[in-house]
C-alpha cells in the first residue's frame, strides 16, 4: 500500500514526525530493509513486535489503510470504533482526532505501555471455547489470570503472568480445550500495565475531542 497510494505514505510520513522509535524512524521500523538472512528477519521481526513500536506502528497502517479506502475508492463509515490502542484510530477515522494528534498519542501509549518494572512482562492466551467453559477451568485451576479480551462467543483472551499463562495452557488442554499464545510483549490489559493509564490520562485531558461525521463505539461499554 505504502509504495502504490501516496495516502498511506503521508500516514507513515506524519507518525514519522510524531516520535521515533529510538534512533530509528517508525517507517523503517515497519518496512526494514530486504534481507536475505533468518536471522536478521527475526531481529527485524522482533524489533517490531515491542510495544514502543507495535502501538505506534498499527496507528499508522490502520489510519493510513483508511485513508486509502476514504480518500482513494470513495468508501463511507456509517460508524467506527477499535478494540484497545485502535480507538485511537476510530476516533481519528470518525474525524475525532487529528492525525498528529492520533500519532503523538499512539507514541506516548505505546512508551508507556512498553515501559515494564523489572522482571516477567507476563503473557497473553486466546482460548477457543465459550466464556463459561473458560470461567469454570480458571476456578477449577485457581489460576491467576484476567479476562483482557472478548473477542467472540467461542474466543477469549486471558493475561497474566507468564508461568500462569503456561499453567493455564495445559489445564485448558487437559479439558479439551483449544488455546493459542499470542505473540505478545507483555501481559496487556492486567496488572502488568497498571502504571500506564495515568500518564495517558493526563496526555487526553489536553486534547480536545471533537465531534465527527459518524459516531465512535466504546468497545468496553458499546456506548457512543
């Protein structure tokens, strides 16, 4: 997208401006230079997936791939809303949030996200099952994880640490439930990132929300 729509490019040339991801540009961050090599792959892989990156990276490409099919193919949202950081993109897609506005946030949430007390950063799991099937295994097994996600009637996301996530693991398998690690930094929307919405907080106290075209969804209280 970003070699053949100039508006995805201004997406990442606008989140460029709005921080860096270390000495780097997010841009290189997200699309590294070719290689050749596993190991650099992985290396490039991995720098990505971190949270100072990943947040700010999914910023740009979401808002970026909207702007190609508003601005480009002419598509209309009659509503927008996002799950987690990509609320920042909904409001902004909404008309809610500037772009610099959505990339200085993403970059912030991300830092602050990415930013972990010494020790595990802790782990996510997707179980395939009914929210109750899952409920009854977490009490059966007294384990010491919370429910991060809903993600549909037969998929739930827990979090927690990581020891937990992997007890947790083989207990779901024991009941014949399927699971999946999520190749994530840390264990979001838990504990483990408790110190980070204060600081994010006080950020959107200085950002003034306005109304858009279409309205933004909570995807926590499904209010407008």
């Amino acid at each position: 997208l970003a070699c053949l729509f100039p508006e995805m490019l201004d997406s990442l040339a606008s989140a460029d401006a709005a921080g860096s991801a270390g000495a780097r540009r997010l841009s290189d961050v997200i699309y590294p230079p070719t290689s050749f090599d596993p190991d650099a792959k992985a290396r490039h892989e991995a720098e990505l997936r971190e949270t100072r990156n990943a947040q700010p990276a999914l910023g740009a490409v979401s808002l970026g791939a909207w702007r190609v099919l508003g601005q480009r193919f002419g598509v209309r949202a009659g509503a927008s809303a996002g799950h987690s950081s990509g609320e920042l993109v909904a409001l902004a897609a909404a008309g809610g949030l500037s772009p610099p506005e959505l990339f200085a946030l993403s970059h912030l949430r991300g830092r602050l996200m990415g930013e972990q007390p010494a020790g595990d950063p802790g782990a996510m799991l997707a179980v395939l099952a009914p929210l109750a099937d899952i409920e009854r295994v977490i009490a059966d097994q007294n384990l010491g994880l919370v429910v991060a996600n809903k993600n549909g009637l037969s998929q739930t996301i827990l979090s927690g640490a990581t020891a937990e996530v992997e007890r947790a693991a083989a207990a779901f398998a024991a009941a014949g439930l399927k699971t999946a690690r999520l190749p994530v930094a840390a264990a979001f929307h838990s504990r483990f990132v408790a110190a980070a919405p204060g600081p994010l907080r006080a950020a959107l106290e200085g950002v003034a929300l306005g109304p858009g075209p279409v309205p933004v969804y909570s995807t926590t209280t499904a209010a407008e």
